[in-house]
C-alpha cells in the first residue's frame, strides 16, 4: 500500500473492531427460555419452546413460532449442531479469506485492514438498516441476538454472516470506480449466480404458476450440508412466509414465499452504484415478505429504499398471477412487471433503465449469466404447454454449455458446481419440491414439502409426501462429475482453507480426468503461481495457448507475458502481449485488452514488471479473474 500507510494504521488503533453483545436487558426479558430443554418427541421429532424440527430424507424442516427473537432461538437451539458446522461461520469469515486470499500477508497490516473493512463497511451497512427502520437496533437485531444465544454463537459471526455478503460486493464496487492500476489490495467477489424462473399460461399443462430457483454460493460442504426450509409463525402481527436455506441463515430475503402468495429469489449483479449507506438487501427481501400483501405493495416497499450494492429480485405474486424483476442498486430502482408467460432471470440487469448499471468484470462471468438465462429460456420453450414440476427440475439440473456446444462439469451451465439449494414452486398442488443432495444440489431427488398457507406442525410428522427422482449427471458422464466434484474441493482449499498448493495439487486430479478442460488448467496455473511453482504455472498456461476455448487461450497469452516481463524476457512478454490484442476481441475482452496495453506501455521502462502472486485476485466460482 502506498497511501498514507500511517495514518491508515493510525485510525485502526484507535478504531478497534466492535465486539457485539446481546444486551442484558434483552437476556432478563427472555430468562425463560434459557431454562427450557429440547425434547426429543416418539416420531423423531425434536421440540423446543414453540418451534419443532423435522426431518425428510436429508431435509430439514423447522416450524418456528414466536416474536423475532425467539424464533431466532428456537431456530439456534434446535440446530445447534449444525449450525457450528455450517454456512454461519463460513459467511462471517468472507470479508477477511477474500483479503488474505489476494493481500500480501503483512504482520499486524493485513489485520488491521481486515478490522477496517469489517467497520467501514459491514457495521455501517448493518447501521444504515437500523436507522431506516426507525433507529432501535434491538428490535432490528431481534432475530440476530436470538440465534446467537439459542446456538450458542458469537453475536459477531451471526451479524457478520448476515452483512458481510453486500459488504463485499461494496467493496468490489468501489475498487472497480477506483481503476487504479497501482492499489495493490484486491478483494474476491462475492459468488451467487443464481437461475430462477417462473412459468403460466400457455407453458405450464394446468395453467398454474411453476417457479424453479436454483441458489449458486461459494459455500460447497457447509451451506448445501444441511438444506432447511423454516416455516416463520409471527406473533407480533406479521404474516407468516417461509424460507429456503441452510441451517443457521435465518433471513428469508434470500429465497422466499409468504402466506399471501409472494415469492421472492435474489440474484447478485455486480456494479459501480455501492455505496456502505445502504439498505442490505437480505434483510430488505425479509421485510418485504413480512410485511406486502399483493404485489405493488411488494414493489413500493422496494421503492422505498436503496441497498449497498446491486441486486435483482424475482417478484412472483401467486395469487394474483404477476411476475416481474425488480432491480436495485444503491442510486435507484427499476421494476419491470411481464405481461408473457415466462420470466428468467440470472445475475445481469435486464431493463433499458438499468442496462448501463451492469458491472463488467470479465468475459468469463458476462458469458455464463447471458448464457445461463439463455439455455433456460430455451429448455421452457421446448416444454412450453406441458412444464409440470418434473420438468421444471429438468431445467434446473441443466448441464449443456450452449457457447462450447456439449456436456460440461464447469462454466455457461444451469447447474453449477456451486449450486447449493434448488426448489420448485407447483401453485397447483400448493406445493414446494426441495432438492436435498450434495452441490451441485439440482442433481439430487426432491422432497415434497406444504406451502406456508397448508404447513401443519401438528400433522406434518404423519402427512405423506413425494419424492420426485431426479436422473443424475454422474451416471450419464462420470468422469465429468468427478471432475467437478474434484474442483469444489480444491476451491474449498483456496477459498476455505487458504491453501493454494493444496487446491493445485487437486486440481491435477480433475485434469487427469478431464485433459482438454482449459478451465481446469487455467486455475491450476493460478495456484501455481500463488504456491510459488512458476514452472508448474508456465506449463499450464503453454497448455491453454493449444486448447480450442477462446477465452482461455487469451489468458495463456497474457501470463506467459506477466511473467517472461517479470522475469526480464522483454521480448518473449511482447510477442505474448501482442498475440492477445491480435486475437481478442475489443468488447467482449475490453478488461483484457487494458491490462494488456498498460502491461505493453510498462515494457518500455527500466527495469522488470513485478507480478507479485498474491495479489492475484481470481473469482474461483467463474475460473477467472476480478482484475487482469
């Protein structure tokens, strides 16, 4: 860093990261739950105070009752267990495995970086929600102090989970509005690709609505560990609205549906329009679901405020058969209601208002979202006037990359490898079909589970349910599935474990499979170079340069260039350099093509071009760079 690294030190010590407690006051009120046991019931069911968990096949199913703060303990005392070993603690360590996966670990530095982001941008987004709601932080954080204290967690980690997602979505956002070539500090981006779609009329054989929601996170072997659907009872006079997610992520603004017939499903959009003074867009979702009966109630709760970063929400109101996206960044928002019988949307902005919002990172993450909305609006068509659930389920298990015309384990697919949650949406029998394997999650059966309007806690133990069998991909291509499942884990190495060598080392075993996979070869180049096997990288970038995929091949070019300049081979780095801006294409490749005239321009000067391995920023679940 070269700005003022005093001063910046300066402020952190003197502006400690704020540790969060449930107050005492909220404690006395609540005293009688802490004295109350879970109570194992005859059937395999557990009780708790007003809440019961379920379980069918590998679903979790919990029915809470109860104001905000203890549905929030019931929720934390039922799951206690999984909780510790699922997705909470994974989310609220994001922010800070983003900056020591792509930040030159410097004693005392990088933490106190990390304490600054975690203040400047998660507590303020958290305080921005506090004071739009009216300013009471612990009836804002009800759910938050409830969890907490029911799991047996740290307050921290719970508010951390729940922020830090747009924090870094702010984060890259303002990066990006920096475009300075010297910052050395990158920041990973928060990965949610999701695919959700909505079907009626002429597409569907009855008629009636069908939703199919796929969720995409960055959280293989935690969040897809232990999927949930949680079945909110208010008793404070809100309406009662389930959710879709993975036991301890307790908000419902992610994927969900409320007693008035209102779904909701959010796609992250990176763009410029960030801002920490904004509305986290969770806990916005959530209050749209407690609060909106029909849909322009829906839209003008959206209305009313701006988030932190960019986002889209499928709006589908059931009952009133409307449908349409609603898109929100931090300056404003656009809301486009169909009219047409089906609606896709994957994780770029759509409307001719917010069009010039999108953010363009790379020609990897622009093709998949185009390509995924794409294939899905193709697969309805084909099914279109006898799309039943089991179709809809086809959809969503989609493996086809359309750009590279066949099969593939990775990239331009419905299904990812990090699909983690998948459901299906049947209005006609008031149903949901919830998906319940390991990611990619849409591959697995579906369990048969009641809407929110038709959920009985006292019957659900005795209520007979289908499961609908789903073919799975590993059958039909082996060793494609076990490529895939070879990169998750060397993605949970990098991402997780912070262990590059460990995830190269993984990643040859998926090459071993699958030799002629640029994507594979790509990333395992990166964690060479960020393991310090340069050598190991030079022969993988080589072999991308004879692999047919386009975009790939670019890349090969470019490090090879990175790295000969590095090494003071001027003329090898221009003969890279030149052959990517003959062969790339100037707006598809318009992010590469910079990087590679600025490379080009620092050729010119004395001296050797620096590539310093661990500010290599790459974006694990697309195999490709934030910044080139």
């Amino acid at each position: 860093m070269k700005r003022c690294a005093i001063c910046f030190i300066l402020l952190i010590l003197s502006t400690s990261l704020y540790a969060y407690r449930t107050p005492n006051k909220v404690k006395e009120r609540y005293a009688d739950l802490y004295a109350q046991p879970v109570v194992s019931l005859a059937d395999g069911t557990k009780a708790f105070h007003r809440g019961k968990l379920f379980r069918r096949q590998n679903l979790y199913v919990l029915s809470l009752q109860g104001d905000d703060f203890e549905m929030g303990y019931q929720h934390g005392k039922l799951l206690q267990n999984e909780i510790a070993q699922g997705a909470i603690p994974q989310l609220a360590q994001m922010v800070e495995k983003a900056v020591r996966n792509s930040f030159p670990q410097i004693p005392i530095l990088t933490d106190l970086i990390i304490k600054f982001l975690y203040r400047t941008e998660t507590d303020s987004i958290m305080k921005y929600g506090i004071d739009a709601l009216g300013g009471d932080t612990d009836l804002f954080l009800a759910e938050a102090y409830g969890l907490s204290e029911g799991a047996e967690l740290a307050l921290d980690s719970v508010i951390h989970a729940a922020f830090g997602p747009e924090s870094l979505q702010v984060i890259l956002g303002k990066q990006k509005s920096r475009q300075n070539e010297d910052d050395e500090i990158e920041r990973n981006i928060f990965g949610q690709t999701c695919t959700d779609f909505a079907a009626r009329g002429s597409y569907t054989t009855t008629g009636d609505l069908i939703i199919g929601r796929n969720t995409d996170y960055p959280l293989n072997g935690t969040f897809d560990r232990y999927p949930t659907v949680i079945y909110y009872q208010p008793t404070d006079g809100n309406q009662k609205y389930l959710a879709l997610t993975s036991a301890g992520v307790h908000v419902a603004g992610v994927v969900g549906m409320n007693e008035s017939g209102l779904y909701l499903g959010i796609h992250t959009i990176p763009t410029l329009e960030v801002s920490e003074d904004g509305f986290p867009a969770f806990i916005l979702g959530q209050y749209v679901l407690k609060k909106a009966k029909n849909f322009d109630e829906a839209v003008e709760i959206f209305k009313q405020h701006r988030t932190a970063a960019g986002w889209a929400y499928t709006l589908v109101s059931t009952k009133e058969n409307r449908m349409g996206i609603v898109e929100l960044t931090n300056k404003r928002v656009a809301v486009t209601e169909t009219q047409k019988d089906l609606l896709v949307q994957t994780n770029h902005f759509v409307s001719a208002e917010m069009h010039h919002a999108n953010l363009d990172l790379n020609a990897t993450i622009n093709e998949d979202t185009h390509t995924r909305a794409d294939r899905v609006q193709e697969l309805a068509k084909e099914k279109r006037g006898v799309l039943e659930s089991e179709e809809a389920i086809k959809i969503l298990s989609d493996k086809w990359d359309r750009v590279n015309g066949q099969m593939s384990s990775f990239g331009n697919t419905v299904a990812t490898h990090m699909t983690l949650s998948s459901m299906v949406v049947d209005t006609h029998n008031e149903s949901l079909y919830v998906a319940t394997g390991l990611a990619p999650v849409s591959l697995s059966n579906y369990v048969q589970v009641p809407s929110i309007t038709t959920f009985n806690p006292n019957t659900f133990s005795a209520d007979s349910f289908e499961i609908l069998e789903n073919s799975t991909f590993d059958i039909a291509y082996p060793k494609l599935a076990q490529a895939e499942q070879w990169y998750i884990e060397a993605k949970i190495a990098f991402d997780s474990d912070l262990n590059p060598r460990g995830a190269f080392e993984i990643l040859q075993k998926a090459i071993d499979l699958v030799p002629d996979h640029s994507a594979f070869h790509f990333v395992r180049a990166i964690m060479a170079l960020k393991a310090g096997l340069k050598e190991e990288a030079i022969k993988s970038f080589k072999e991308l340069e004879t692999l047919e995929h386009y975009h790939y091949s670019l890349l090969g070019h470019y490090y090879l260039g990175r790295i000969f300049a590095h090494d003071g081979q001027k003329d090898s780095a221009l003969e890279k350099f030149q052959q990517v801006l003959t062969k790339a294409d100037k707006e598809i490749e318009s992010s590469l093509i910079k990087a590679t005239e600025t490379n080009l321009n620092k050729l010119s000067r004395p001296g050797n071009i620096k590539l310093n391995p661990a500010t290599l920023s790459i974006f694990m679940p697309e195999a490709d760079m934030i910044k080139y």
